[in-house]
C-alpha cells in the first residue's frame, strides 16, 4: 500500500533512506492489522497478555525503567527566532535541531520495521479536525495511536483530499535518556522525537502534534488548542452545561471528565466529551465551540477503584493496554489505590516484597473512548459543543480557595495566566514543587506565552457569548497533609454551583481576587464535611493573595513588553482590591 499523495510519498521515502528500516508499513487501522502486531508484540516480550477470565483482551507494556513520562528538559521548539518560542519553552535553531536530529535518525531503524501511521485528531467529518502521519518503529505506538486517534484509511483519505498533515517522525533509537530528544518545528508543521517510547514523547498524535503544533495552528487560524477536558453536566430538569477544565498533568481530568454523582445527589448525569485535550472555536453562532481532537484516554491508572471512580474503573476491565503496573500472582493488573489482590511482580517485572511502590506512580491504562459508559453522544458531533463555563485548577495545598469565578473573561485569562500547581509524576523530575503553570499548557504551548495570552484575550472580543470562567482547587490541605475537600463525585457540588451561576441562579459574595460562593450556597446535602472546614475552603486569606499577587507580576515581567498591557492591567487591579481590602 502507499498513497497518492506525493508530498507524503516523498517524505516517507526520504525517511526511509535516512534510517534504514528493513520494511515499511502502511497502517490501515484493520483489527487484523491490530492482531497482528498485538501477536508480534506477545512474542518479543513487548506485551503480556493479561488474565483474560478477568480482563480480556488486555496487555501490560513495561516501558523501560528510564523511559517512564514525559521529559520536559528534552523537549524544544525550534522557531527562526528564539523569541517566537519563549521562556516558556526550550528552544534550538531549526537547521541545527534537524542536523542534530537526522544524525541521531541515521539508520535508527535497522533491523526494525517502519510504520507509516495515519491518523485523523477530531471527527474525520469535523471542519475543525486536523490530519498527521507518524513514522515508527514501535509496534507499541502503533496500537496506542489506534486507540487514541482516528487512525489509517479514513485518514489517509482526507490527507489526499487536503494535501496536508503534520509530519511526526518518531524512532526508539537505543532508549538511552542521552539520545532523548522531542524536537517541535512549528514553521514547518512537523515533529522529531528520538530515544523514548512513553506517551506523550512517542504518542505523536497527542501532546506534539494536538497542543505544541496545534496551539500555533490554532494562533494563526484564530482558535485554541487546550489542555482541558470537555464534560457535559445534566441536572435533574434536564438541562445540559458542558464546561472544559484545564487542570495540569495528573490533577484531576480524566476523573473530573468521567465523574460519578453521589448519591445524595439524585437525577445529576455527567457525560464525558473529552478527557485531555480540547480544540475550542468561535463557532457560527458566536460562541465557544469545543471538540476532543483524541478517540481514547491515556489516563493515570493508580489510584483509581470502584470508590474514586467506578467508571474509570470498569472501562478498564477489557481491550486496555497497561503500561507499567505491578502484576498479582494469577496475572491481573494491579496498583496502589487498588482495594483488592496483592501484588507478587512490581512495574519493572521484578519479585515485589510490599517495599515502596509496586505500580509506577505514572502507571497508565490506554482505552478507546467508546468503552467509557458515561461517554457523550455528542462527543462525535462534527460541529462540537457549546461552552458554558471554562475552569482552572491546580494542585495547590494551600492559598486556592475551593472555587472562585473571574469578573469577566480578560480577569479569566489572569486567573488561567496565574495558575500555579505542584509537579507530578507526569514528568520527569521533582515532584510535589508548586510552579506556575498558564492554563495547564506550560509544558504545552508552542509559542511564546506572552503572545498566547494576547491571542486568549483575542478570541474573548471575537466571541459574543462567552463562557464564564472559574477556578477551582480540590488539593487544600490540613496541618496534617490531609486533604480538606472529599475531591471526586464531590466535585459535582462546586460543578452545581457553576451550572447555576452560568443561569444567573446562585449567589456568591465579591472578594478581592473574585466571586465566591458563600457555605449555604453549595449543595452540601449529604456532605459529612465539618462547618469549620468547608469555611476554610470557601475564604481566602488576603495577606498570601497580596504575595500571590505580586508573584504574579514578577512572571508576568519575564515575558516583559510581549505580555498584553490588557493583563497587567488586569494584575494591577486585583492587587490594588487586596491592597484596599488589607487596609481595611
Ligand atoms: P493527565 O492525563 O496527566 O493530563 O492527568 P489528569 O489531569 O487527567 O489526572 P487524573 O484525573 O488522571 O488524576 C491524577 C491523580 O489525581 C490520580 O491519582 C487521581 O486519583 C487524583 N485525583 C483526581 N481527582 C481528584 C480529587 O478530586 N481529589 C483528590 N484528592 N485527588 C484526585
Ligand atoms: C500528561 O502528562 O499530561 C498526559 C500524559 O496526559 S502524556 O500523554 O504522557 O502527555
Ligand atoms: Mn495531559
């Protein structure tokens, strides 16, 4: 197989005479075509097929011990000029990237089969979807790209009809974190990523192509590119609200978009759209519309069980892909927050004692959307949903009250500009170290941030019915490191009060840093939260938002002149009301 398209041939021939695969492989996306390398993988010891009485049909991947998340010090954009990137981001020339990139591709494929994987982000039918290639030689991206994107024919079809795509060209190298490089040419619409297999540095589809590559798209067209989920919440009346969250990685998301009401909560649905990743346009009717570029869930597996999320946990019974979690005695899967089995084989597949942990931390599960049972049905709908509401979050232990909601939109870039959450396991690197983090997309954002702000404040004047804009935090901590708020299915209490201030029927008082709601204006019904505590969650402690405040200004002033004289603005003004409020 090949195509018509001749611009695709010609790099995909190019590609092939730099790294020297002993065959190529056009990706159709067929089931046989899944079995098959799902066959190939079982016998190099690639995949282990799991207890299939338990969970059918599902694999664990042990990715390799130095090869566990994403590495953001590896990670460059390579723009003409070094201020289009940003302090946001790692930067090298283009020429010098790609010299130093090809060297690394020079027969890096010997001995491998080259996979040529089409694939669609969005609807193949959606205007708002957008087309890329990625070239492997991991049998294991193969499938997980199958799974998280429109993958093969269907796409090949509209990248001939549209002669264009993004161009990902990904190879395993020799693993060593040495020869580690993700390397985003956003001029030139394509990608490099050498010496890792893990998700979001092999997955091309997702965080490469549908944020860095894509958020510099969306500048130049007029749109954004979003790491946020998409949910759509019913009430009891019957009335939908879909609200896209932005929250960093491993903060909450995927359990937020696929939340599961309590049950003192009767008649409230939740619907998922997305997960991860949201596109939002201006649609026709001035408002925001939303899609999920991605068709499946890469989400983080510990701490997941029937209590925290039961959908999450039942999606994951069958056709799932693991990547590095601990093993029990009769082959199930099995990591930390998990109520049942022991553990007997650790992430790394050796014998585990009961000593530190037996699932990695950024442990994985990859999962097709379609087995999520809350999943929306309009999540497929070319034109997308409509936002009500748009919500950031962090992991913040103290400071971040439990929800509070900007004035207006250019306050709601503030407050997503502001953001601030502690690191994860998501990346390499410290964990638990709070830092700003802008709308989730610090590690994200191709560009220069202070142009990324001006293009937020951009589409808030190109839209006429905007969202409301919140922020949330469900990570306040005690004295004693214990978490104040319940978090999970509890979370739909805050998302009540934000549906109905989207009607303009809930209260709130006004504070200096936003609108806040006051104790009896949450559904705590059935919450066997302490007074004193959820008091605590709901105020803010004007002395730590005057040094929140102006270390905001100190990050804001190292994008200096680019940032928007709109958001300092904004910044000014909040620090003046703390300043009053202070005084008073
Ligand atoms: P990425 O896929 O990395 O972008 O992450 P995500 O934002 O989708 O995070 P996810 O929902 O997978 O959650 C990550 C971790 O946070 C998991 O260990 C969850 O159990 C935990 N978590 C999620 N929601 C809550 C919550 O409301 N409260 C608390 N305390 N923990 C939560
Ligand atoms: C994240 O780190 O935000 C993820 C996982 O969603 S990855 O695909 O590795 O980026
Ligand atoms: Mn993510």
């Amino acid at each position: 197989m090949s195509t018509s398209n001749a611009s695709l041939k010609n790099w995909v021939e190019e590609v092939a005479r730099l790294t020297t695969p002993d065959s190529i492989h056009w990706c159709t996306g067929s089931d046989t075509e899944n079995s098959n390398l799902v066959d190939v993988m079982v016998r190099s010891g690639d995949l282990i097929k799991l207890n299939p009485l338990t969970h059918p049909n599902c694999y664990l991947h042990r990715s390799h011990p130095s090869d566990v998340a994403r590495v953001e010090h590896l990670t460059y954009v390579c723009t003409k000029s070094r201020e289009d990137a940003g302090p946001n981001n790692h930067w090298k020339d283009p020429a010098e990237a790609h010299r130093k990139m090809d060297a690394l591709f020079a027969g890096s494929m010997r001995g491998r089969t080259m996979y040529v994987v089409p694939y669609c982000m969005g609807p193949v039918d959606s205007p708002f979807a957008r087309c890329g290639v990625e070239i492997t030689d991991s049998p294991y991206v193969v499938v997980n790209m199958r799974i998280m994107t429109r993958m093969g024919d269907d796409a090949l079809r509209r990248i001939e009809r549209e002669n264009s795509f993004v161009k990902g060209l990904h190879s395993l190298g020799d693993l060593s974190p040495d020869r580690r490089f993700i390397m985003h040419f956003p001029e030139e619409l394509s990608i490099k990523s050498v010496g890792s297999g893990y998700g979001g540095n092999a997955l091309l589809g997702k965080k490469c192509h549908a944020l860095r590559i894509a958020s510099w798209q969306a500048r130049e067209e007029g749109w954004l590119a979003e790491h946020m989920l998409i949910m759509g919440v019913q009430s009891p009346s019957g009335e939908t609200h879909y609200i896209a969250g932005a929250f960093p990685s491993a903060c909450g998301k995927t359990n937020l978009a696929m939340l599961v009401p309590p049950e003192s909560m009767p008649g409230w649905k939740i619907w998922t759209v997305g997960d991860d990743i949201c596109w939002l346009q201006v649609g026709a009717d001035g408002q925001l519309r939303a899609i999920n570029p991605e068709a499946g869930y890469f989400g983080v597996v510990p701490g997941t069980n029937r209590k925290t999320n039961c959908n999450a946990y039942d999606m994951i019974q069958r056709d799932t892909i693991f990547t590095n979690v601990a093993l029990t005695a009769d082959n199930q899967p099995w990591w930390e927050g998990m109520e049942t089995g022991t553990p007997v084989t650790d992430w790394q597949g050796k014998p585990y004692s009961g000593n530190g942990l037996a699932a990695h931390p950024n442990s994985r599960f990859t999962v097709s959307a379609k087995q999520n049972p809350i999943y929306s049905s309009l999540a497929e709908a070319p034109e997308g949903v409509p936002i009500s509401a748009i919500l950031f979050g962090g992991r913040r232990r103290e400071v971040a009250p439990l929800v509070y909601e900007a004035r207006n939109w250019a306050h709601g870039v503030l407050v997503g500009a502001g953001m601030a959450s502690e690191t994860t396991a998501a990346a390499v690197g410290q964990m638990g170290v709070v830092r700003r983090d802008s709308m989730a997309m610090k590690p994200f954002c191709g560009y220069n941030f202070a142009d990324y702000f001006k293009h937020w404040l951009a589409v808030g004047k190109k839209a006429t019915k905007l969202p409301r804009v919140f922020h949330v935090n469900w990570f306040r901590q005690d004295k004693n490191g214990k978490f104040m708020w319940p978090g999970y299915g509890e979370n739909l209490r805050v998302l009540k009060w934000i549906a109905q201030r989207c009607e303009g029927k809930a209260m709130a008082v006004e504070t200096a840093i936003g609108f806040l709601p006051r104790a009896q204006d949450l559904d705590v019904t059935g919450l066997n939260l302490d007074p004193a505590t959820l008091q605590t969650l709901l105020s803010i402690d004007e002395a730590a938002w005057k040094q929140e405040m102006e270390s905001i200004g100190k990050y804001l002033d190292e994008y200096q002149t680019r940032v928007p004289a709109e958001l300092r603005k904004e910044q000014q003004s909040v620090a003046q009301r703390l300043s009053a409020a202070n005084a008073a």
